[in-house]
C-alpha cells in the first residue's frame, strides 16, 4: 500500500486510509433507492463519539452529521452549540450505518444494515483511541456495541445508563417522534441529562 506524505503532517495516518475508503464505499450501491454517500465525522483528536443509527434524509442530502431537527435536540442535550458541534476537533460523530437506509413506506427510516458495521466500525474504532466516551443513539445502536450487556428493549438499556459510565451512555434517538417517550420518562431529564452536559463540558473544558 502506498502512503501519501503531507509536509506538516508526516505520513498519511491509519484513520486518514479508513475515513479515505469509507467515503469511497459503495458496497451497497444497488441494495439502496438512492447512490450512496456514507457521513462520517472523527479526527485523531475525537475523545467523544456520538454513534447514531444511520444518517436520515436532511443528513443525506447535506452530508454533514445531524443537520436535521434530531440534531438540534442533540445538540441542546449535550449543552453544545452548532460551532462547536460540528467545528470542535473532540467531538466526532460515526453512526452504525454510514448511509442513509431509506424511508419505509409505512413511516421512518428503514434499520440501519449491519453489513455496514461489520465493513467499518471495529476499523474506525481502532483508530480513535482518544475515545472517553461514547453515545449510543436508539437501540440499534446499542445492542450492536453492547451485545449481551444490552437490556430487553431501549428504555431499559437507558435506564441502566449507570452500569455502562464512565466509557458508554446509551440515549434514546433524539428524534421528534419520540417527544412522546420523553414525557412519558421525565427520569431522563431529570437524571441522564445533566450527567451528559456535565460529560460533555469537562471533555470539551
């Protein structure tokens, strides 16, 4: 394999090579209604990870992380504004699936394919080694990193949010359509909130 070599930066770095073949991916060109375009945003310098599900339409047609009403929410749950979000070298954003899935005709997007992860994410981890913490965004994405230690469902892996700090905090997906989950839990303002803003403040202090 040839290694480019930049000036200031010495030799074209491990992350560079995987971030290079991610974006040039097409493993699943034909299996999408539309050409894929994977999203992935990390540096060296990542030390908070927000894994997510899988870009949706907004993010697809953007191509940046989030740039859609769930990251809005996102975004005011971890007490970040949008400069720092997208602009501040310690937060990076690598969901389960790269690429927007599709929409299922009977209402939101269809699940993220694993083939996806099993491509790229033990690769991509391995080159973040500054990581302190993760987020695992709705349940697809938790039970593909937590494996056994996953509960039965989604509220119950948030819930147990204590067993997995300090490296782990399972979040449900900050979409509008789980307004309703929220009012239903107000433990999770009340308790996992402020543990994430004061998470993400120190990581970023």
């Amino acid at each position: 394999m040839t290694t480019s070599t930049d000036p200031e930066n010495g030799p074209e770095s491990g992350l560079d090579e995987v971030l290079a073949e991610i974006r040039a991916c097409r493993a699943c060109l034909g299996q999408l209604p539309h050409t894929p375009r994977p999203v992935v945003m990390v540096t060296p310098e990542t030390r908070l990870l927000i894994c997510g599900q899988a870009p949706g339409r907004r993010v697809h047609e953007s191509g940046l992380p989030f740039t859609d009403p769930s990251g809005v929410r996102l975004r005011d749950w971890m007490g970040v504004d949008e400069t720092t979000f997208y602009g501040d070298a310690r937060l990076g954003v690598a969901a389960q699936a790269f690429c927007f899935p599709g929409t299922d005709p009977k209402g939101g997007d269809y699940p993220p394919p694993r083939r996806c992860a099993e491509l790229w994410r033990p690769r991509l981890l391995a080159e973040l080694p500054k990581v302190e913490l993760t987020l695992l965004v709705g349940g697809y994405a938790q039970v593909w990193a937590l494996g056994d230690r996953a509960k039965a469902n989604m509220t119950e892996t948030v819930r147990a949010w204590r067993d997995y700090a300090p490296g782990i905090l399972p979040l449900p997906h900050p979409s509008w359509r789980n307004t309703a989950w929220l009012k239903k839990n107000p433990w999770f303002e009340a308790e996992v909130l402020p543990y994430l803003r004061q998470r993400t403040a120190e990581i970023l202090a």
